[in-house]
C-alpha cells in the first residue's frame, strides 16, 4: 500500500468510540478522585498544636477551648451584634463561625483561614471570628 494514497484526516468510527470511552473512563475516573481525595482517609489532619499549625494558630489567637480560654483569660472576647442578633463571647466559637469547615468541604474541623491539612476545635475560637450568615 502506498503511503501517498492514506488520507490522515480520515479518522474510523471505530478509532472515535475509542478515544471518546477511554475520556469517559478518566472523566470518570477524576471525577471519582475528587468525590473521595478530600475524605480524612486520604489526608490526616494535623492538630492546631502540631508544629506547622503552631504559627498560623497563634497569628489567629486560636485557642482550642473557648470555655476554658475565656475562664483562664487567655483570649479577650466581647459580645459581638451581627445581623441584629448579639453573640456573648461563649457563643463566639467555631462552630458556628462563617469560616469552619471551608477547606476541606461542610463539617470538617478545619478553617478557611488556617492552613487545610490543620484541624481545629467546633469548641475552640480566635480573634476572628465570624457568624454564620
């Protein structure tokens, strides 16, 4: 056969349902790796006093227990109105701050502000704290 007489434009059918399974099975497969790479299996979280989670939680004035902070004075906090409602300091914790669980997806102990593979306490607090809206 002479190579001359061999249109390279000319894709068979059979060589297209190919190509377009084998993208389907690595879409597929993607998209299976995304659903369960932000799983604790696939990434152990550091706590907040591990020692790359050390800095960033002291910047913050991360304290791992509200409760216990404010009665031993170790974090100042004073009631805060948002959206017409008044949180006292005890009120003030993760938990139910704006940025808790934002790394790693909806009720994983990290903070949008700390780095995503350190976790943090739904009891403990910081300097900048935020409602839930």
């Amino acid at each position: 056969m002479n190579e001359s007489n061999v249109d390279s434009n000319n894709v068979a059918p059979a060589d297209r349902r190919d190509f377009f399974k084998k993208m389907l099975a690595l879409a597929g497969a993607g998209a299976f790796f995304q659903l369960f790479s932000n799983s604790k299996a696939f990434a152990a979280l550091k706590p907040a006093t591990s020692p790359s989670c050390k800095a960033p939680a002291a910047a913050l004035g991360y304290v791992n227990n509200l409760a216990v902070a404010l009665k031993n004075h170790k974090i100042a906090k004073t009631a805060k109105t948002v959206n017409g409602k008044t949180w006292t300091p005890l009120e003030q914790h993760c938990a139910n701050c704006m940025f808790f669980g934002k790394n790693q997806g909806k009720n994983v102990p990290t903070c949008a502000l700390m780095p995503p593979s350190c976790a943090v306490s739904p009891h403990g607090s910081c300097n900048d704290w935020n409602a839930k809206s």
